[in-house]
C-alpha cells in the first residue's frame, strides 16, 4: 500500500480538537500538530509598531498563529481525509480556512500502528 504525507494548515483552529476526534473515529489513528504562523500574518503583527504599515492594512483580520498538522496515511485514505476537513472547516477556497496538500513517501519507519 502506498503512503501519502498529508500537510494541513490550518486557520480555523476553533475545530483542532473536533477534527482529531474525527480523524481517529474515521481510522486515521496518527498526526503530528505543530504550532506555526503564516507570513501575512507575520508580517502584518511585525509592523504593527507603524503607525501606518501597508501590511497591517493589507491583512487586517487575518489570523496569525495556526496549526500544521501532518499524517502519514494510506493513499486511500486521502479522500476520506479531505471530506472530514471540508465538514468541519468548509470550502477550503474561502480565506482563513486551511489549505492541504501530499507528497509520497519513500520510507517510514517507527510508526507502530502502520505495520
């Protein structure tokens, strides 16, 4: 079976806890969460000193700080994935939602529930 690295990034951190507990019911029984910010937002908080800063205005609501949550899963298992995420997250295509993406792995070693 081919394994996928799936990333998400996640803005809506309000479901963190509501997708993980989703995640495992649906078989997915391992992720990595990692706090992690985005650079508009980055940016926009760096120049908040400014009494003007073009940033500030330019992503003004934009959220700074989200979470990067990785998982190696099945192949397979990537649609099952993405339908969860758009339930609880909504139409990735709106702003301050999340984005996912995978990659193929070569090789993974010391994850028990995958053997």
């Amino acid at each position: 079976m081919k394994k996928q690295l799936l990333f998400l990034v996640l803005n809506k951190i309000s479901v963190l806890n509501k997708l993980l507990m989703n995640l495992n019911e649906n078989g997915i029984k391992g992720a990595t969460v990692i706090n992690s910010a985005g650079m508009a937002g980055t940016l926009a908080s760096a120049e908040e000193e400014m009494s003007f800063s073009p940033f500030k205005m330019m992503f003004s609501g934009i959220a700074e700080d989200n979470k990067t949550i990785l998982m190696v899963i099945d192949e397979e298992q990537i649609p099952i994935v993405q339908k969860i995420i758009v339930e609880l997250v909504g139409d990735l295509s709106n702003p301050d939602t999340a984005f996912m993406f995978a990659v193929p792995t070569t090789f993974v070693d010391g994850i028990t529930c995958m053997k």
